[in-house]
C-alpha cells in the first residue's frame, strides 16, 4: 500500500492473491484462496473470512462500515452465486449479516448506492438489495444481451455496457437510476471493452479511444 510519497504496508499472502478492495476511508480487503482478510487504515486484522470458493468480486460502502463478498458456484450443471454481506466494524459479529443467493448466475460487480442499499451485477440481471436483511427491492433483466462491464456514478447512477467486444452492432450502453429504472439508452456500434461512470456522463473504451455520453 503505497502513499503518494513512501511504502506504507507490506503484506505477503500464504496463497495467491485473488483480488484485492479498499475502501474510500482506508480499510482493505484480501481475497486469497480459501479467504478474505479485512484490516483497518492502520492495518490491523478486523476479521478474516474462510471460504472455499474463488471471489469474483468485492466491495466497501463509502461509510466504511459495510462490505460485500462475490463468490461464484455452480449449481445443477449451471453457473451460480452468493454473496455476503458484512459489517467491519471490529466489535461487530463476524458472520455475515446476510447472505444473498442466485442459482442461476454468477457475480461479476458488486456496487454501494449508500450503507443500506447494495447493488450486484451478475452475468444475467442486476439487482438492487437491501444490506440488513438481503431482500431484494428491484431487478433489471439483460433481455439475453451479454453485459460486458458496468460502472457506478458518484451521483449513484448506473451504467452497463452490453457486447461481446467483437461485434461492434451487439454493443449497446443503457443507463440506470438509482431504483434500476431504464433511464436511457444507446447503439455502440463500436468494439468496446469497459465503460466508467461519472455524475454527468459515461465513458466508453473502444478499440480506437474513449466515447462520452451525456446522462440525458
């Protein structure tokens, strides 16, 4: 973990790393095979999470306080998913506070509209969870479009980008708001690999450059 000016934590991990988080106030995730250790800005171990399974995706509210696992399955001969719900507060219990379930697809991006509310795109929906309980508020369905990358917005809204970065007419950009509601949409008609959000716009990175979006 580095500063702008100096080496401010080593950590060498008995298993390969897998993927790594941190949080906007400091407190970093690990995820290496069979568990994801979280510690707080001064790096010392809140808790340490074992779990079988690969993490696919990973991510911390802006309080700092709660934090999500991704972790792929498989079911019945089909791709599934689970994903726990933390909280890091270090007095805090250290099994999840919920755990969300889908047995028919995989976690790919996990995003914190705000400390209550998770949303958690996987290959074939996205859906938007309440943090204490798990239940689910909102869905939006791909319509069997290929998601390709997906983004959030410091304002919270939503962005995914559809395609499968070989078939410029399959490439398509739709824009959500905060309840997952179609806000807008738009043909490609480009190769692309990744999309970002900001509060105004989206961003999307083609073969040749960066195309921006208007959120209106």
């Amino acid at each position: 973990v580095e500063s702008r000016s100096r080496t401010l934590w080593e950590h060498s991990a008995q298993n390969a790393i897998e993927l790594c988080a941190m949080s906007p106030g400091g407190t970093l995730a690990i995820a290496q095979r069979g568990q994801v250790s979280v510690y707080t800005p001064l790096f010392e171990e809140i808790f340490t999470f074992y779990t079988s399974e690969h993490v696919t995706a990973m991510a911390f509210a802006k309080d700092n306080k709660h934090f999500a696992v991704g972790c792929p399955g498989s079911e019945n001969g089909a791709l599934s998913g689970k994903v726990y719900l933390f909280t890091t507060d270090p007095n805090a219990a250290k099994e999840a506070d919920a755990v969300l379930e889908n047995p028919d697809g995989m976690p790919l991006k996990i995003f914190y509209p705000s400390a209550s509310r998770v949303v958690v795109v996987y290959d074939n929906y996205m859906a938007l969870y309440d943090v204490q309980t798990g239940s689910e508020l909102a869905r939006f369905d791909y319509g069997g479009l290929p998601v390709q990358s997906a983004s959030m917005g410091a304002g919270g809204n939503l962005v995914l980008l559809f395609g499968d970065g070989v078939h410029g007419a399959l490439t398509q950009l739709t824009i959500l708001d905060a309840t997952l509601s179609e806000a807008g949409s738009a043909d490609v008609n480009e190769r692309a690999s990744g999309v970002a959000a900001s509060r105004t716009g989206a961003f999307v990175l083609t073969n040749d450059g960066v195309l921006s979006y208007g959120l209106d």
